[in-house]
C-alpha cells in the first residue's frame, strides 16, 4: 500500500524523516491480542476492526476472545463471518474462545464465583495458550506485542490467571495489559476487597495503560482507545535499521521504563476541513473516500491545537493521573488523507509546532503523522485523530479512591517517582504508612467491652 509515513521528531531532529511503507501484505504477522470478560471482548473486536481500516489486520497472529459468555461468544463469531465476507485481510488470524463455559451468562459481576470451576477453566486456558504458541511457531515468530484488554469484573482473576500464562508462554514479549478503572459500586466494592490484591499478585511488574470505565459513552471511549493503539501500530517511530516490526512495541519499550508501572493515554479527534474529496478506486471500500486539503494554515493550527489538546483532562482515557514533562512522550496524528498530501500537511504541521512551545514543554516527544480513514458509523465527515501515551509516575488518584471507598482529598503527586504499579503493593499499604491518607484516630476505636470487666491476675 503505497502510503507515505512522516515523523518530525523534536527541535534536535528538525529534519522531517519520510518513509515509504512497503506493502502491508508482506509485514509478518506479530500482534497477539487478549479481550477478557465482556468489555475485554469488545475493545478488543473494535481494535481488530480498526487493524483492519488500516488493511493491517494481518499483524494480529491471533485474537483470544475469552469470554465465559455464550451470548459474547455468538455475537463475535457473527460479526466476524460478516467481516471476513468483505475483507481479504485478516483471514490468516487464528481466533480463539473458551471452549469450557461453565456458566452461559458468565459470571454476574462475582470474580469469586469462577472458583468452584477453577480447575477446568485453567485447563482451557493452558489448552488456548498451546494453541497460540502453536500458530506463532506456524507464523515463523514469537508475537513482539501482546495486548490485553482486562477489567474488574466477573473475569478480572481468570484475565489475571492468562496474563501469567501468555507470560510464561511468551518471555520474551512486550505485554500490555489494558486496565479498565471500574466506576459503579459493584465492582469497586470487589475491587477494594478482593480483585486488587489478586492483580498485585498476577500483574505484578507489568506496566499496565490505564482507562477508565465511562459512564457517559462507553462505545465512544472504546473506539478512542482502539483508534489509538491502531494508530501507534502502524506508526514508525522505530530507527530504520530496527529490526522491530510492532511500533507499538517499539514505543512501549521506549515509555515503560520511564513510568512507575502504569501508562496513560489521551485521544483527540477533530472534524477534519475538507476543501477536496476524490475517488481511490483500487481499494476496498473503507479506503475509497479522501479528504484532500490545500496547503492552507488552517489545518496546521487546526493540528497544532489538536495536538495541545492531548493535554485537556477531557482528552485522558483515565481520570486524575499526572505524568512528568521530562519523560518521553509520543504522539500519534492519523489523518484522513491521500497519502501525497500527507507529507506536506505534515511539514507544515511540524514547522508550527516547533514555533508553540510545545517541545519545551515536552523536552522528549516524537510525532509521528500517518494517514488513515477510520469509519465512524454512518458519517460521511473525515476526522483526525491525535493520540498520545505517556508514562504516569506515583499515585493513582482514582486507584487510592476506589481502595478508600472516598474521594482523595490531598493533591496527587507528592509520591511521585514512586513505583506503584502492580505488584509494589503501592496502593495497599495501612493507613498509618500511607502519606495520601489521613492517619487513624485511635481514639475512635470501639472499646471492647467484656474487656474493660475482666482483671488478670
Ligand atoms: N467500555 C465498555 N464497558 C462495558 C462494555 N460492556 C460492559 N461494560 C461495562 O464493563 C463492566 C464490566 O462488565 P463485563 O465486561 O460484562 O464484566 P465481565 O468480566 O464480563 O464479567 P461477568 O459478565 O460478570 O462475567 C460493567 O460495569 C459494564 O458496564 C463495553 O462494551 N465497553
Ligand atoms: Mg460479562
């Protein structure tokens, strides 16, 4: 696919780097992509359709679609059969579910319940992980990128269990698991008394991205979240001499040891000004329509302010988390472009952001500018889409709230630098210890009072 690729790297590389992509067909498959429980599933369907909008489905080895759901189950393989009727791409991904189901409807939001069937559940996931291993072996190399979309809910332990298990299996693979915040009652409650302790266990040294649950548009959430990840798989921020073919994977391995065990992300989209629009016949559908602009300043300060807006709270996929300026950065700009107008759309770009400040405000970021046109439903209109991941350093501001069951009251960040991350035990620790908490007023304890009448003697 003939489509140009442009990165401007901060004030040092002010050299546009441009990179021709060879065809996409002959990139060797190497994603492994994990959806556990139901919105586990569904995030991770959506970011297989958005590989696919990108003809770049053939990176995904295989999708584990674990869902102890027989309703999930069904839903997936009817949308997939559809798919795969259109698209060529794609039909070489092993896909893979729960053979044992114990329970139709999963598990109504218990994570205990899974318990009583524990044994056999295990044995299917050692049965699904073969079955991956086995299809890396056929595709000629271990996955580079394992991505895994979890949560705090009924399949939170079992997402946990085959965490462990595609670890062991895979040594040697930048894993990301893909946590979402739980938001309702339910699930904070299981989470506070029983799901963290277990991730600090099962997740434990991981660098985990960090959503939260949405109660405004959970769809919305999930397709920026899988736009973004597309975004950055497809993206060339790697040296051209890295052998790496998972970008995702090369900024994973560049952002994880700067974050305290957790990464954020933050999604703009924005309607795109359209001036042009022209016909690309030889493609499959979702490539047939292009925005074309002329080389006005609009669309670079229109960039330029998208670009900025990563920063907006609203922009975070995750609530009250901070990141330190002098950490890397990198930012992933799709736009719905020919690829010929990307390169000058994007120098543009470039030539405006090194006016703002931006790359004093963030001293170690690289942009990296990629044409795509992502479906949005029905609507004809064309968005840019602006992606950036960071690594998050100290308290989890949501994470100390869900534990304590109340709002934080202390401002966050007084314990940055700290590793908090799954397995630090970071959030666990006794009030007392705890600089974010409030110390225990003993005084407040109930007395026991068989105690205060019995003398020893
Ligand atoms: N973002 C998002 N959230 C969802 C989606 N479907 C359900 N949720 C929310 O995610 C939370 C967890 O629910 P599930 O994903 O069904 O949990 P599960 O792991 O499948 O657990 P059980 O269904 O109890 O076995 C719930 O609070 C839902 O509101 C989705 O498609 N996207
Ligand atoms: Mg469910």
């Amino acid at each position: 696919m003939p489509s140009t690729f442009v990165r401007a790297r901060s004030r040092n590389h002010r050299l546009l780097h441009t990179a021709k992509r060879g065809a996409v067909e002959s990139t060797p498959p190497t994603l492994v992509v994990v959806g556990v429980g139901t919105a586990g599933v569904r995030r991770a369907m959506l970011f297989s359709e958005r590989m696919s909008e990108l003809s770049a489905a053939g990176r995904i080895q295989t999708s584990v679609y674990y869902d102890c759901n027989e309703v999930t189950v069904a839903n997936v393989q009817k949308t997939l059969q559809k798919s795969f009727g259109t698209a060529r791409t794609g039909a070489g991904t092993q896909v893979l579910f729960p053979n044992y189901v114990p329970v139709p409807n999963g598990f109504m939001r218990d994570p205990t319940r899974f318990r009583d069937f524990r044994g056999p559940l295990e044995r299917d996931m050692d049965n699904i992980v073969s079955q991956v291993m086995l299809h890396s072996e056929r595709c000629g190399r271990v996955p580079e990128t394992i991505i895994e979309f979890m949560g705090f809910s009924g399949h939170a332990v079992l997402g946990g269990l085959l965490h462990q298990k595609m670890q062991n299996a895979f040594p040697n693979s930048t894993v990301l698991p893909v946590m979402m915040l739980p938001k309702d009652h339910v699930a904070e409650e299981w989470t506070r008394r029983y799901i963290w302790e277990q991730y600090e266990n099962l997740l434990s040294g991981s660098n985990c991205l960090v959503t939260t649950q949405s109660d405004v548009n959970a769809r919305e959430d999930d397709a920026r979240l899988a736009t973004g990840l597309a975004g950055f798989e497809v993206a060339e921020f790697g040296d051209e001499d890295d052998p790496a073919i998972s970008q995702l994977g090369v900024t994973l391995r560049r952002l994880m040891p700067a974050s305290g065990g957790w990464l954020g992300m933050a999604a703009v989209k924005r309607k795109m000004p359209v001036t042009r629009k022209f016909e690309w016949l030889n493609f499959p559908p979702w490539w047939r329509q292009y925005a074309a602009v002329g080389p006005d300043d609009d669309l670079s300060s229109l960039l330029g302010n998208a670009i900025w807006s990563t920063l907006d709270p609203a922009a975070q996929l995750a609530e009250g988390i901070n990141q330190p300026p002098n950490a890397p950065q990198e930012i992933v700009v799709s736009l719905p472009l020919h690829g010929d107008e990307l390169e000058p759309v994007a120098s543009q770009a470039a030539e405006a952001l090194d006016q703002s400040s931006i790359f004093d405000r963030f001293t170690n970021l690289d942009i990296a500018f990629n044409t795509a046109r992502f479906t949005d439903g029905i609507e004809p209109e064309p968005y840019m889409h602006v992606t950036r991941i960071y690594p998050v350093n100290g308290e989890l501001q949501s994470v100390t709230e869900i534990l304590r069951g109340e709002r934080a009251t202390l401002p966050y960040g007084a314990t940055a630098m700290a590793e908090t991350g799954f397995g630090s035990y970071f959030h666990m620790r006794d009030q007392v210890s705890n600089p974010v908490l409030p110390p225990v007023d003993d005084a407040t304890e109930i007395e026991d009072d068989g105690q205060q009448h019995v003398r020893y003697i």
